[in-house]
C-alpha cells in the first residue's frame, strides 16, 4: 500500500501491536505440547487426523468466503485454530473423512454462516464435534490403547477410556497409576488425555494473557466441588472427583474450548459463572447422562447462555444515585 | 485505596529517552484561542490595537473562566475564528509581536497582607489554562465555600466543603515527564503553594500524587509533611491521572457522571503544573504566558521539554525544533493516547498542550474496519468498567439509546479499548462520533 504523506486520525496514536494472528498464532503455540503428547501416544495417525482437519478447516473458510464474495479472513489463523481443535477432540481410530466433515460443519455452520470470528454462539469445534457425535456415535467412541514412542511402556490397565470406565465399571479406575493419568497414557481421543500437555498449553495462554484466569479456575472448580459432593453421598457408586478433573477433556474444554473467542462471557462475573456452569453441567452429564462425555454438552449449553451472562455488567465508574 | 483497572506504563513506553531542555526565542505571531469551545469570550481588542504581554485581551462576561491575556507584546493582527488544536474553530485573537519582551503584571496588591478573597482573584487574573479538562474552571474549583462571589446560583454544590485537594504531579498519559520534571526542578515553588492553596480551599487533607517510581527526596517529603501534605504514590498505570479515576483512586468516591463535578463527592484536582503557575501568581503577580510542552520525535531521538509563548503555532514551532524535518507522518498534539492528529500545521500550541508527538510512517497505527471478534480485551482494560465492546457496536449500528443507557457519557475516552483491540478497531472514534449523535438529537428535541 501506498501511503499518502500525511496522517490524521482519531486518538489513541499508539497500538499494543496485538492482532488476531497473535493471539490465534500464541493459541496455537499453546496447543505445540498437546499435539505432541498426541503423537507421543498414538504415533503418525493423530498428526494425520489434525493435519487433515486444519487443511480442510481452511480450504472450507476460503471457498465459502470466495463464494459468498466475503473479505478473505483466512489470514487471521482463527480456522487454523478450530481445525486443530477439532483434530484434538477425535479419536485415532477415525476414518479419514471425519475430520474432512467436522471441519467443514465446524467452519461453516458453526461460525461463517453466523457471520464469522466472534459472532458465532457456539463454540465452532464443538459443533463440528457434536455433528460427528450425533451422526456417528459408534466410530466416536471406539478408542485404542495408546503406544507410547519411546520411554513408557504401554498402558495395560484399560482398554476403554477412563470415562467409560468411570460410568460402567467404577472399581477399576483406581488401579490405574496416578501417573499415567497425567502424561495421558490411557486410551482416549487425541489431545484431552494428556493433563500435563494440556496444563503446560494453558499456562502459556495465562502467561500471554490471551485468557485470564477465572474461566478455566472456576470450572475446573466447581467440577471438582460437585463431583465431591456426589462421592461424598456414595463413595461407591460415584467416583473421586480428581479422576474427573484427570480423565480428559475437562483440562482440555476449561482452557482452550470454554474460552473460544464470542462463545465466552467477557465480564469476570460473568466468566465465573460461566465457569461454574460449565463445570456442573459436566459432572450433571457424566453421572446421570447417556453421553460419555460431558464437557462439550456443559460448554454448548453454558454458550447458549453467554448472551444473557453478559448482561451481568460491572458497575461503572461514576455511575451513582442522583444528587441533586 | 481502590484498584484502578488500565495499563502499565512500561507496557506502553516505547521510548524513556532523557529529555532536554529548550527555550525558545520569542514567536514572530501568535493565536490566543479566546475559550475553549465550550464557553466563548468576549474580545476586549480589536484589530490594529497595540497590545503588551499580559494584557487581557478577552474576558468571559460572567465571569467564570478566566480571562485571555497577550502572551506576547505586539500588534493584534485580526480577531477570527480559528481551528483550535482539538479541531474545533475558536474566535481568536492573532497577535504579530514585536520582539518588545516587557510584561505587565498585576502587582497593585503584593504589597499588603492578602485577603483570601485577593489571592483567588490574583489566581484569577492569572488567565492559567489547565490541560485536563474539569467541570469548574480553576478558580471556582479550588475555592472554599462563599469565597468567589462569581459563582452562578445555577451551579449547584457550591457550598460543599473541600475534603480532599488533590495535586496531581502524574502526568496523564504514558512516555509523557512535564509535570514529572516540573516537580523534580520545582521543589521548592511547590512547597511555597501549599499554604496558599490550604488558605483558599480550607481543605481537610491536601494529597500530592505522584507515580511511584518517581523519585521523591527525604528532605522534601519531611517538608511536605511538615505542611500538613500526604505524599501518596500510586501505581505506575496509565490512566490513573485522569480525573475519575484518580478522585476514586484516592479517596474510593465515585464522580457522578457524567457531570464530571468532583466537588459534588467533596474533591478538587489541580494539577502540579497549575499549583506552581499559582504560586507565580500569587507571590510575583505574574500572568501565566508561558507553556512548556514536550515535543517528542521517538523515530528522530528528539525528546526536549520547550518553553515558549503561549499561543506559538505548530509550524514555527517545529521548524524552530527541527529545522530539516522529513518523512513527518502525523503531528499529534496532546500525547499519543488522548491527543488529537493535526491537519494544519497553523494551530496555535497553548497551555492545555502538555506533549507534542511527531510519528514518521514507520509508527503510525492504523485502524481497520474489521468486526469486533468478542474477545472481550476492552472489557477486561477499561479503566470506567464499561463495556467497550457492546458499546462500539451499539454506536456503530446506530443503536444510540442503547449505548446512552450503558453509560457511553462515562468514557472518558482514554484509548485503552483502542489500545488493546485485536482487531484495531477505531473505538474512540464511534464513541465520539455517538455522542455527538445523542447530543445533536438532544438538541433538536
Ligand atoms: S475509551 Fe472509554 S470505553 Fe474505552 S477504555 Fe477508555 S473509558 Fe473505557
Ligand atoms: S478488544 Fe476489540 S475485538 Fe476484542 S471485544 Fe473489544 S472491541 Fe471486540
């Protein structure tokens, strides 16, 4: 672009310099260590299932803005980001043309057709997820037992993922070892059973402060308190709310799904209890749900509700009773 | 103490270059804006006059704000409106100097004892600008009930005592060190304020503010106690010395806005440079012609605290500074979060100027028309707790009344939201341009 001389415009004359692309960029940055932990456990599949994903994601965004003869926002890394959201949240034993499909239902319906980046209700890799689930609940929900590279040694303990177990055959769980919990070598979808790759991702958006704190706090929370309060009632029938918490997804949906861009709440008593929500609903599904999972429903649902959490405003400064 | 939300000042510093001092000869012709574009004045010279520095050449018949006086000795070329750095056309007097560097001063009252009633009108006369901009003119701020008579009855809370002055020794915005630099310099006329200020206003405490990392000396702040004045440092975030937000810094009471009246909640807030421009007054009857302003060229290494007459215009000004400039992009005059780009370079550069900011192409920062992605940033940054989001597109689409109800009159637009925005969108801009909107529909109705 050719600038012209001289420039007039409006205060502020100064820019943070963050963008779109930054903050998409650093997301993705974030998600480095759980895409490895993904290929860690299940070796080149997962990283063709994301691959697969994001291109489609991308190549989905470009045509349909090319058709509908929309500016070109392709640039702003956001497909890139859903794409590999939603590679994460399948399962290595998923045919090619899922994540083809997902991708596209993801970008199109669950957010171009609502106009784009922040203005879509719900969070666009859930409802490419969803879609997936709903059509195709059996290839969903067949996992296999991961194998790690190198270093461990193949989990033996489960063949289901932990929260299968966690609804069918509760005794079991605690045979697992706490650690192969946390580096997630345990059978499950790509990137919600590694709570130390998701952790470390999630500290780096802290530490970037591309999100803040009271989302992913308050859900991780009140998940924990109401699945305490269930063991608490019958520690036989229900299980210890870590295993909740470690089992996958609730790390992965707290910090990187609930807080997706227009799908959040953006006053903090609203994030907090957005938070809260999400973190109920996912034990409410887990226990008395058909669902295996519950996040992706809790956070669906708690985005519907973000409109009306946002009307929970901060009281403004200066805004006080009349005098005189 | 209550938390004020906003941004660090490191964060928004691109340059702390030490800066230099300069003063400059006098102007060859200046404009003297006669008000602001609030209030008009009245021209007490027309053209052709002979005018010496000081001299009141404009006056405000209610009396209220304070007179207009030549800054330089000269003849008063014409008396016209003209655009005002913050855009707006002012009726103003040019004067073409004479290089004369006599001054008249108000000095028939040094010599006796001062009433209190003598020392507000001395402040008065003194025709001191303040470069925030506050609801009561300096006079009628700082005044302790029943003092000034000039008060009109519809002004209400007139009566009310003044709990808390606050002298205000931050600078308002970040990369800016005038008044910084005038306390470091000026210790001692600063001290000499304080009972002068404690007579007119009675105030039940006198704060000084300063940021925290300013460095205050042993022996002044034992004076400063001494006097009966609380040294209180607060956190090195901008916007923290705008008005509001400081009031509720300070004392944790909230301004009513958008009247913006902070004697309603028992506060007053003058700014360090004021306090010292009294100080003149008072004791040496001077009339306030004189500005320094920062000029600063981050690309070009320039960063020179000028003093100057007031009134100098933009053009003279720069070419005295940097007589090859090349590749200027924008000219900002008052500071890069709350200044305004100008057009023209024949704007006169007055006491409400504190910075002046040269950008070369290299650091403009440009708006794009892109849609708000919710990303809630503003939300989280803003200073007055609104919501930058909601209210942007609310001014954007037109939904005017909505925004009025959510406290649009509040911003005090500041820029964070700008600032922060991901997508750059041009936030101050639709709120100004949304509150002109409700304005002009208020008035027709
Ligand atoms: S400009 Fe107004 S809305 Fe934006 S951050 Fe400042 S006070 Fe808030
Ligand atoms: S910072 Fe910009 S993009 Fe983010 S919510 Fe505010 S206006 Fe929208």
């Amino acid at each position: 672009m050719k600038r012209p001389e001289f420039y007039v415009s409006i205060s502020p004359h100064v820019h943070s310099g963050n963008s779109v692309q930054k903050m998409m960029f650093q997301t993705l940055m974030a998600l480095v260590p759980v895409v490895f932990a993904g290929w860690f456990f299940f070796g080149l599949t997962a990283l063709k299932i994301i691959f697969i994903s994001m291109i489609t994601a991308v190549v989905a965004e470009f045509l349909w803005e090319k058709i509908m003869g929309l500016p070109l926002r392709i640039g702003d890394g956001s497909s890139l980001l859903t794409g590999l959201l939603l590679g994460l949240v399948l399962s290595t034993e998923c045919p090619w043309w899922m994540p083809v499909l997902g991708a596209c239902v993801a970008v199109i319906i669950g957010k171009e057709l609502f106009g784009g980046l922040g203005n879509n209700p719900f969070s666009s890799v859930l409802v490419g997820w969803t879609f997936l689930q709903v059509s195709y609940r059996d290839l969903m929900s067949s996992f296999v037992v991961p194998e790690p590279q190198f270093l461990l040694e193949s989990s033996e303990y489960l063949v289901d993922p932990p929260l299968v177990v966690l609804k069918e055959e509760m005794d079991m769980i605690a045979d697992v070892p706490w650690m192969d919990f946390l580096l997630g070598n345990v059978p499950g979808e790509i990137g919600t059973i590694s709570v130390i790759a998701v952790i470390l991702g999630g500290a780096y958006l802290l530490f970037r402060r591309i999100i803040t704190w009271h989302i992913p706090v308050s859900f991780i929370l009140s998940a924990w308190i109401i699945g305490l309060i269930f063991w608490l009632t019958d520690p036989e029938a229900y299980a210890n709310p870590v295993y909740h918490i470690i089992s996958g997804w609730v790390l992965l949906g707290a910090f990187f799904i609930a807080t997706e861009r227009g799908t959040a709440p953006v006053t903090v008593p609203g994030m907090i209890l957005y938070g809260i929500g999400c973190g109920a609903l996912t034990i409410i599904i887990r226990t008395w749900g058909g669902y295996m999972e519950g996040v992706p429903f809790a956070i669906l649902l708690m985005n519907a509700l973000t409109p009306l959490l946002d009307r929970i405003r901060p009281r403004a400064v200066g805004r006080v009773k009349k005098i005189a | 103490m209550k938390r004020i939300k906003g941004i660090c000042n490191e964060l928004a510093e691109k340059s702390d270059l030490y800066p230099t001092y300069k003063r400059l000869p006098l102007p060859k012709k200046v404009i003297l804006p006669l008000g602001s574009f609030r209030r008009e004045m009245a021209p007490l010279v027309k053209a052709g006059d002979k005018v010496i520095a000081g001299q009141r050449i404009g006056e405000d018949i209610e009396g209220v704000i304070p007179p207009v006086c030549a800054s330089v000795s000269g003849k008063v070329l014409e008396v016209r409106p003209c655009l005002g750095f913050s855009g707006q056309e002012i009726l103003s007097v040019v004067i073409e100097s004479d290089g004369e560097t006599n001054t008249k001063s108000v000095d028939e009252n040094l010599q006796r004892e001062l009433e209190d009633r003598d020392i507000i009108q001395l402040i008065f006369d003194a025709g001191i600008k303040e470069t925030d901009q506050f609801y009561w003119p300096l006079p009628l701020r700082i005044a302790k009930p029943g003092l000034t008579s000039v008060i009109p009855s519809y002004q209400p809370f007139k009566t009310e005592p003044i709990d808390f002055l606050i002298i205000n020794g931050m600078d308002r915005q970040p990369g800016v060190s005038v008044r910084r630099n005038a306390l470091i310099n000026r210790e001692k006329d600063l001290l000499e304020s304080i009972p002068v200020l404690q007579k007119v206003s009675n105030a039940g405490k006198i704060i000084l503010t300063v940021y925290k990392d300013h460095p205050v000396p042993l022996d002044f702040e034992q004076k400063l106690k001494d006097l009966g004045v609380t040294i209180l440092r607060c956190p090195s975030r901008y916007p923290i010395a705008l008005e509001p937000l400081l009031v509720k810094f300070v004392t944790g009471r909230d301004i009513p806005l958008p009247m913006g009246n902070s004697r309603a909640v028992g506060t007053a807030v003058i700014d360090a440079i004021t306090a010292l421009r009294i100080v003149e007054a008072v004791k040496e009857g001077r009339i306030s012609t004189e500005t320094t302003v920062q000029v600063s060229a981050f690309s070009l290494g320039v960063n020179v605290h000028v003093t100057v007459a007031e009134g100098i215009l933009l053009e003279e000004l720069v070419e005295q500074l940097f007589p090859s400039l090349e590749n200027l992009s924008k000219a900002v005059i008052g500071g890069s979060f709350l200044g305004y780009a100008q057009q023209n370079f024949k704007v006169p550069v007055t006491q409400e100027a504190d910075v002046i900011v040269l950008q070369n192409a290299d650091e403009l920062s440009l708006y794009s028309n892109q849609p708000c992605i919710n990303c809630g940033f503003c939300v989280r940054y803003c200073p007055m707790m609104l919501m930058p989001n909601e209210l942007s597109k609310n001014c954007e689409y037109n939904r005017f009344d909505v925004a009025e109800k959510n406290d649009l009159f509040s911003c005090i637009e500041c820029g964070i939201c700008s600032y922060v925005c991901p997508a750059r969108r041009p936030m101050v801009h639709l709120f100004r341009f949304g509150k002109q909107e409700i304005l002009a529909s208020k008035e027709e109705s």
